[in-house]
C-alpha cells in the first residue's frame, strides 16, 4: 500500500514514514510523487486544515494522502499560537522566530502558569473522499530557554516533567511513543484496522 504524505517537513517525514513502515505502507513525501503548489491554510481549527490539505492532495495525484496539522498551544495565551503555531513570528517555517516569538509572550508567566500542550490531528483521505482522522495531544511547560539537538519546531522549549527532559533530548523512539503525534498517529492505525477502509 502506498500512501503520499502531504508535507515538506522532513522532521515529519521521518515520523510517519517509520510509523507506516510497521504496518508494511509505503509513505512517500509529496515532493517525490508530484510538483502541486501548496494550498493554502483556511480551517479554523487543527482538524479543518488536515481535511482541507488531504482532500486537496489526493484529488491532485490520485493516491491515498496523510496530512496532518498540528502546532503548540500556551494556555496562558488564550489558545495561541495553535494553528499558527508555524508561521507565529510571521513567516511559515522558520522555527528559531517562533520560537523568540514564543518565548517573548510568555516572559510575564512563571511555572504553572507555562502549561501548555502540542496539539495534532492527522487525516488520511482516499480519492473518491473516504477519510479517517485522529487526534493526539501532549502535555507540557513552554520554557524560555532551549534544552536539546533532537526534534524541530518548539522542542527545544517544550519540557515534560513526567521525563525530566524536553522533547528535543527525547530519542525519536521514545519520542514517537507519548509526542502529540505518535499518539494521533497511533489512534489513527488502530482507526484503520478496524475499518474497511484498509484495502
């Protein structure tokens, strides 16, 4: 089974293609199956903009497509940045802005006020427009200093008590285990083997 993984971020990429492999799917990044401009991301919420990005996709090249959307949530914040979580310092991708941006918002708040979360749905989208989604979620405080090499996006920042560790200085294994989107992604294969939509 072949499935496309609509994104460009080579951190997820590795993810889901080794939380595929142990099912026997192929998972093949978008840049290596077609070159389709981006859509552009209108939902409202994490799960919105999944669907949004899966359906447009599999319509383009014809083959199951696994999208994703996913970003932090400072509680302290009223929600933010969630889903500009990855253009929060204003341009799409440039982790070291969003996270100064991150960090600068969250200057006036100390310990428990810090809390905060990841946050990912993913979506699986066939072309005649079946779909399965699936949520994860990951608790955490929102640091203002970086810790850990591993992992991208606010990882650096994002320190899980229960492991004495960040999520940049978790192995990816270990990551992939309790992270917001091993959790989704997991949700979502159990989704799959339960439905008749795994053919």
């Amino acid at each position: 089974m072949k499935i496309v993984l609509a994104t460009h971020n080579q951190g997820k990429i590795r993810e889901f293609r080794k939380a595929f492999a142990e099912i026997g799917w192929e998972a093949l990044p978008i840049a290596e199956v077609a070159d389709v401009a981006e859509p552009e991301e209108t939902g409202t919420s994490f799960k919105e903009n999944a669907l949004l990005k899966a359906h447009y996709y599999a319509k383009a090249v014809k083959l199951p497509v696994l999208s994703d959307d996913s970003g932090i949530i400072a509680d302290a914040l009223g929600d933010r940045p969630g889903i500009y979580s990855a253009r929060y310092a204003g341009v799409h991708g440039d982790d070291e802005a969003n996270n100064r941006k991150l960090v600068e918002d969250l200057k006036p708040y100390t310990g428990e006020d810090r809390k905060g979360r990841y946050v990912c749905v993913v979506a699986l989208v066939w072309p005649d427009g079946k779909e399965i989604t699936a949520e994860g979620t990951c608790e955490g405080i929102i640091r203002d200093f970086y810790q850990g090499k591993g992992g991208f996006g606010y990882d650096p920042l994002f320190y899980l008590p229960r492991y004495g560790k960040t999520m940049a200085e978790l192995p990816m294994e270990e990551k992939n285990k309790i992270s917001h989107r091993g959790r989704a992604l997991r949700s979502l294969l159990a989704k799959l083997k339960d439905s008749a939509l795994s053919r």
